[in-house]
C-alpha cells in the first residue's frame, strides 16, 4: 500500500468551510462579506436583498450563539442561513446547506431546552446544533434545507493561514483604520464578489 493510500484527507478549516459558502452564493449573485461588531468575518453576507448568516460544522454540528436575554443572536436578523460542514459522501468536498432562519430559530429553542434538562443552572455560552441526528419527528435537519450544494475544495480559492478570504478581509479593514486614523470600530471594508454571469458578459 502506498503511503497515499493509507492518508486520511485532512478536513476543511473553518475558514475554508466559511469560503465555500461565499463561492456558492457569488456563482449565483453579487456577494457583500458584512461586518458588524463581535461577528467572526465572513459569517454574514450579503446576495442580492438577503442576508446570510453562514455557520459551519466541522463536525457535522454548528454553534449557536445566546444574547444576553437569552434569545438566539443574528439569526432573527436574517434571511436565510447556510450551514457549510464537510460532504460527508464525497471527499475533499464541502456541502452547503440553507435553512429558514424561523426552523433555525426553532432548533435553537430545542437544543436551549434540551441543554437545560442535563445542566440546569447553564443559561449562557453557545448551544449546539447537530446536522445528521434524526429530531423528534425522526427528520435529521439536512432533509429539512432549502437546499443543498456541493463545491470541490479544489474550486475554492488558494488557501492558507495567511490568505483566506475571512483573513484577507480582516488585514484589510486593520490597514485601512490604520490609514485613515480611525478605529476599527469606526470603519467598515465590502468587498464584492461579481455573480458568473456578470463575468461571462463582461468576456464578451
């Protein structure tokens, strides 16, 4: 047996995960990476007149985070959310799920729920969401999306610690508060993603 053979392909960053999500919207529309105050780049977006609020799950389960009366963060505040984990039937491969924010919502109130039963006296953190385990009514959430894609890692853009599109952005909005004297706080960078059919007219 080769040595390649025996080699686990090694899973998506996050980032990566995040950058999939970005791709699949920019071949369909115009894609803005939103910036708002304690919001990690990159997990909101901006197609068309939506907005997306993008988690990932690495491990086929995403993270949702509490405010502080208790009520799930972004989610209300937007139109859709994708879900990017790993594909679980073809590797080097990512799929991207989209849900409704109100069955999003619903989740959170359940795994809220559920977190409370096993540890009572936890009311803050992150709860968490799993994409594959059958609910109640015996439908994993991946049957209740929207829709689903899949993007080869290979059509992502080139991938490193250093040149991620969620770290890109975050050097070039530092840089820019930087040059213009301000804070971060008091600036904000969009960069834009032209849709593949824009692109092709342009060719022409």
């Amino acid at each position: 047996m080769s040595p390649e053979a025996g080699r686990e392909t090694p899973l998506p960053s996050k980032a990566m995960l995040r950058d999939a999500v970005a791709f699949i919207y920019g071949e369909k529309s115009e894609v803005v990476l939103l910036s708002r105050r304690g919001i990690i780049p990159g997990s909101l977006l901006g197609a068309g007149d939506r907005a997306i609020a993008v988690r990932v799950a690495p491990d086929r389960e995403f993270s949702l985070t509490r405010r502080r009366d208790g009520g799930v963060a972004t989610i209300p505040d937007v139109q859709e959310v994708a879900v990017a984990a790993p594909c679980r039937d073809q590797s080097e491969s990512v799929e991207v799920f989209a849900f409704s924010p109100t069955l999003i919502i619903e989740e959170f109130k359940r795994a809220v729920t559920a977190q409370r039963a096993l540890y009572p006296k936890v009311s803050k953190g992150p709860v968490f969401v799993p994409l594959d385990t059958p609910q109640a009514d015996g439908t994993p959430l991946t049957e209740k999306a929207l829709w689903r894609e899949v993007v080869s890692i290979d059509r992502l853009p080139p991938h490193s610690p250093d040149n991620s599109l969620q770290e890109f952005r975050q050097r070039v909005h530092r840089e820019f508060a930087r040059l213009t004297g301000l804070s971060e706080a008091e600036v904000e960078v969009e960069f834009r993603i032209v849709p593949l059919h824009r692109k092709r007219r342009a060719r022409r």
